[in-house]
C-alpha cells in the first residue's frame, strides 16, 4: 500500500512536473542556505579551535601592569617582575606544568647581507614547551647556554627565510644587538594565528643572556605558564593571583598592577562568538526555509482543490479518508525530501566552494546533514498536513459534485 | 450458496424513521422524512420520484455517504451513527460498490486502470489487481477494450466501466445513482440489463435510483419517494397497480 501511494504520489507530482520543480526549488534553496550557513559557521568554529590548539588552551600569562578595558596601553608605573617571582610561581603554585619568564623587544638582526625586524625575546626552554612549540631543527637551549649568558639562539621559520631564505638556518650566525648567535635550532611554524604579529618572525635567545647582554636589567615583562589539563583554572588564577599580589604588597584596596591572560578564557569567548554568529546566520537561512515550507502548502492546498472530484471518486470506490490523507502527505514530503537532498548538495557545494575564500576549513557534519534530512520530512509533513488533512475530510458527495 | 440462503434472506439494509435535514435554525431544508425501508440480500430496488423527492438522499445514507440526521441506518444489523467515519469508511469499501450518473472515471488512466483503481485502496498486490479488473471487464462485455482510456470509450461504453469498477471487489451492495441519465434509450436498456445479471447471477444487491419510465419498468421492487417521503413500495406482481 505505501510503496503504491507513494508511486501515486510520484504520478501526481509529474503531472505538473514544472509546478512540482519550483515548488521543490523553494525548499531546496531554504535547506541550501542553511546548511551553507552552518558548515560555514562550523569552518569558522574549527578556525578558532585550530587556532586556540597552537596557542596552547592551558596557557596562562601574567604581565606587569593592568591592562586597559578596551586597549593594549600599559600602566608604566608598575614594577617588573623578576626572577625570584619566577620561582615563587614555580615552587608555590600548583597544577603548573611548565613556567618561564619572557621578555622581548622588537629589534633589528643580521646575518650575513641580510637584515631584518623581528621580535628578540628572552627565556627559557619551558616557554617552547608550555606552547608545545617543537623544533623543526636542531635543539633547545643546553642548561649550560641558558644560565651563563652565552649567546646562542633559536629562530622562527619567517626569521629563517627572511634571512638565509632556502637556507636550512641552523648552524649560522645570527647578529642580535651586535652579539653574533650561532643558530642552534629553528622552530616550527605555527602559521597565522589571528593575531596582528606574526608568530614566527621571532629570535629566541637564552634568558640569562638577554637580561645581561640586550636589556640591560633583570626585568621580567611577564610570566609564561602552562597548567596542566586536568587543572580548576579559575582556582589556579585565583591563587596565582594572591601570590602574586603578596609579593608585589598591595593591600586589599589596592587594584591588580598586572594582568592573567588565560587562553581557556580567550577560546570559549572567541567560540561562543563564533557560536552565536553560526546561529545567527543559520536563523536566517531557516526564514527562507519556512517561506519554501508554505509555498509547498500553498502548492498542495492549489492541488486539493483542483483535485477535489478525483478525490471524491477514490472516496466512493473504496478509498478510506487514512488512505487520502496519506497520499498527500506523501507528495509534500517528496517534494520537501527531494528539494533537501539536493539542498543539501548545493550548501555544502557552496560551502566547499567559499571556505577557501574565507580561509576556513570545510567541515562536513554528517550530523547537520542528518538532522537536515530530518527537518525536510518534518517540514513536508508540517505544512503538507493542513492540505491532506483538507482532502481527507472533504464530503465525497460534495467532492464529486465539484466541477 | 448455503442452505439459509434457501429460507427468507437476511436483511442487509435498513432505514427505520431516518430523516435527513439540510441546515439550521429558520433555514431548514428537510430533504427526507420518516423513511422506514428493508432491503434483504440479493433483492433489486429501485427508487423513483421526481426531482428533490428525497431520493439521492436516500440513496446517499444507504451507501453510508451521509447518515440519518434522527432515525436509524443499520448495514447488516450495524447502526451506522454509532461508528466512527473512518470505521464507517471501512464498512463502505468493504460492502458497497458505487455507480453513479457521470461515470466519473480518470481520464489520464485506462479501463483496466480504474477498474483496478478500488483494488489499490484494498492492499493488493498489482498482479492480482489486473486479473481481477480483467474478469470484472469481462463481466460487463469490455474484455476487448481494456487498454482503451475513457475518452476513446462510448457513454455507455464509459458506464459499463464504471460498473465494473463499482463489481471489482466483490461488494454485497451495488448502489447506482441514475447511472442511465446520461445514456440513450437503447443503450440504457443494456445498462439495466446488466445490472438485472449481475443481480441475478452473482446475487448482488442492487439499489438503482433512476428518473427512466422504462427502467422503472422492469423493476422488481419499486419505491416512489415524493416531498421527501416514501409513498409506495411495491414487489413484483402488485406494484403494477399502483404504478
């Protein structure tokens, strides 16, 4: 019986097979655009989780002065850190995997006739590894390099090809603020990462060396930590907070003169951003999903009454008003179903063809696809009721009387 | 046929003070009144009246299209205003066959088609449908026209289709709403004739309405409807003097 209505159904739609397209296309646009919208969302999504993954979601860095609400300035009157707040965090706080202090300047470097700006930054090994910053070649700095100032250096993969170009870089000599480095190792690239400076256009020096030879003083602009992932962050920041505090003297009216920046934070806000806006987006696309959703109402409700005396005639001869009822919700749902598979084609078409423009990886969802496939049916039974319920309640003989 | 068959037939059909009335409040129409009528198994009945006496109305209850606004319809034995329309549905399908003035065929489908088309409605499977459209076309004398669509069958070439969807799936009941109406005397004659056969030889009950002097004629049993009601129900031999 299902297989026959549903060939009657097919029957039907191809009588008025131009009529049954266009009907069809409404959907097919309603579900295109939703589905583009919201793979396009989720491309958006894996950017920012991507991009949180190379920064480090662990990562907590804590710098001198409170940053202003809205701006990067720096209230100057703060004091550094030094390197005794280093080791406080170190020994005194727990769930820290890995701590380093940081310091850095933009400076000029040359190596053989090639000069370039790149940012110098001064610090230990733990500062690669709480990143999870691996080498490409080469090594980290030896225990011995990094506490008695002998200048050797790590550089980034721009730095690398700014300055020796096809050149492997390790091994050379790299001049930072007049003290020639020998390479010793180059780091990984970590690509774009939506920040306005790039990752990798960056010279690393041992810590020791670059307080004594290129700043100058035992400053320290800030703390780099990673926790480990099984850490209560808003528990670690509070200690690491009253620590810090501690040490620094202010009393209990006083405000924080330093800031923790914690990556976690950064990336759920940066999701829920990207959330929201996929939501939004797909809410849209949904309107015109509801709009193609009534014209295959306004199509059946057409159909029903054009077919009111064939209606009337499958009622006398046997039809039960299930069986009429049925039918028509069959055609609304073919048509939904039809218009969505292909629907669903053109979006992730579409998707597909503009995550490289957008420069976002395209996620196929197949739960998103599911769930599409789902909404189509529910929408053809949803707006294809109100016809089929109308065919099946008419009064077979009114219906036959019907010209 | 068992041996009750031989004694009095059942009564199938039955319409005891059932009134039917259009409308409400001032703007009442009462199309029939007081219609107190059996119909055994296998009898052949025909209602005549002139127009608006009641008898499409009639016709409509008995063929469980419209129900009995006071009174009782019962189908064999069954009140029909105690069931649900769906049950109600079902019960029509199950035991009444339609022919009505236009045959009311779909033009897109050939005879064999909406022959068959009832048979869709049943759950059976395409071949049995086809065989069974085949011996119902053959029944009504179209076994030579199966592939024809209606509008390459004659008006009475047309009816004798509509009567053979109407036979299809064995219904205890033939209901025919002026099925000659259209049709010229003589191919009327064969229309009728056709309908007296099946009566006769698959026990069919037969309920015709018709307007046709001629066809009132031949009738076995004879209900004249006038302002709604039923004024004479003759069988056989007597009916003759009150026509």
């Amino acid at each position: 019986m299902l297989v026959e209505t549903i060939r009657l159904a097919f029957e039907a739609l191809g009588r008025n097979a131009l009529r049954s397209t266009l009907t069809g296309l409404g959907i097919l646009i309603g579900v295109g655009a939703v589905i583009a919208m919201i793979t396009i969302g989720q491309g958006a999504s894996q950017n920012v989780r991507n991009e949180i993954a190379k920064l480090g979601s662990e990562l907590l860095t804590v710098s001198v002065g409170q940053q202003k609400r809205g701006g990067q300035g720096v209230s100057l009157a703060a004091a550094a850190f030094d390197y005794a707040d280093v080791e406080a965090v170190r020994s005194e706080i727990r769930g820290l995997r890995h701590v380093a202090p940081l310091s850095s300047k933009i400076g000029r470097i040359t190596a053989r006739n090639a000069n370039w700006n790149a940012r110098i930054i001064g610090t230990e090994n733990a500062y690669f590894q709480a990143r999870g910053w691996n080498l490409a070649v080469g090594r980290l700095f030896a225990e011995a390099e990094m506490y008695n100032g002998k200048p050797v250096c790590l550089i980034g993969e721009t730095v690398r090809q700014r300055l020796f170009g096809s050149g492997l870089g390790a091994g050379e000599l790299v001049r930072v603020a007049g003290i020639a480095c020998p390479v010793i190792g180059v780091l990984q690239a970590r690509g774009q990462t939506g920040a306005a400076e790039d990752d990798d256009n960056v010279i690393a020096v041992p810590f020791d060396m670059y307080q004594r030879r290129i700043q100058g003083s035992t400053d320290i602009q800030s703390i780099v930590m990673a926790a480990y992932p099984t850490a209560n962050m808003d528990r670690l920041k509070m200690t690491l907070s009253g620590l810090i505090r501690e040490r620094r003297g202010l009393g209990a009216a006083d405000p924080d003169d330093f800031t923790i920046l914690d990556m976690r934070q950064v990336a759920q806000s940066m999701m829920a951003a990207t959330r929201t806006l996929t939501l939004f987006l797909g809410a849209i696309a949904a309107v015109s999903l509801v709009v193609g959703g009534i014209g295959i109402m306004n199509i059946m409700l057409v159909s029903v009454t054009e077919r009111t005396r064939e209606i009337g005639v499958r009622l006398t001869i046997g039809a039960l008003p299930s069986q009429i009822r049925l039918q028509f919700l069959c055609e609304a749902v073919i048509l939904t179903l039809a218009g969505g598979l292909l629907g669903i084609l053109g979006g992730l078409g579409t998707a597909a063809a503009a995550a490289p423009h957008l420069a976002i990886p395209f996620v196929l969802d197949p739960v998103v696809v599911a769930v599409t496939i789902a909404i189509s049916t529910v929408l053809g039974i949803g707006f294809g009721f109100a016809p089929a319920a109308r065919a099946a309640s008419l009064d077979p003989v009114e219906a036959l009387r019907h010209v | 046929m068992s041996a009750a068959d031989q004694t009095e037939p059942v009564v199938l059909l039955e319409l005891a003070r059932a009134s039917r009335v259009y409308g409400r409040g001032d703007g009442t129409v009462v199309a029939m009144s007081d219609v107190d009528v059996k119909v055994r198994a296998g009898e052949f009945v025909t209602i005549v009246g002139p127009s608006g006496s009641g008898k499409s109305t009639c016709l409509n209850i008995l063929g469980c299209l419209d129900l009995p606004t006071s009174g009782n319809y019962l189908l064999a034995g069954q009140d029909m205003a105690q069931i649900k329309a769906e049950q109600r549905a079902v019960i029509r399908r199950d035991n009444i066959g339609f022919v009505l003035q236009n045959p009311n065929l779909i033009a897109r489908m050939s005879a064999l088609e909406n022959v068959a088309l009832p048979l869709v409605y049943r759950g059976l499977g395409r071949t049995e449908r086809r065989l069974r459209a085949h011996a119902a076309l053959e029944a009504v004398g179209l076994g030579n026209r199966v592939g024809h669509r209606p509008d390459e069958l004659s008006g009475g070439q047309q009816q004798r289709v509509a009567i053979a969807r109407a036979i299809v799936a064995q219904p205890r009941i033939l209901i025919a709403d002026e099925p000659t109406g259209a049709l010229d005397t003589v191919t009327s004659a064969g229309v009728v004739n056709l309908l007296l056969e099946l009566n006769r030889t698959m026990r069919l009950t037969v309920v015709l309405v018709t307007h046709d002097q001629s066809v009132a004629g031949r009738a076995p049993r004879l209900c004249v409807f006038r302002d709604g009601r039923l004024v004479s129900d003759e069988t056989g031999r007597r009916r003759f003097h009150a026509c």
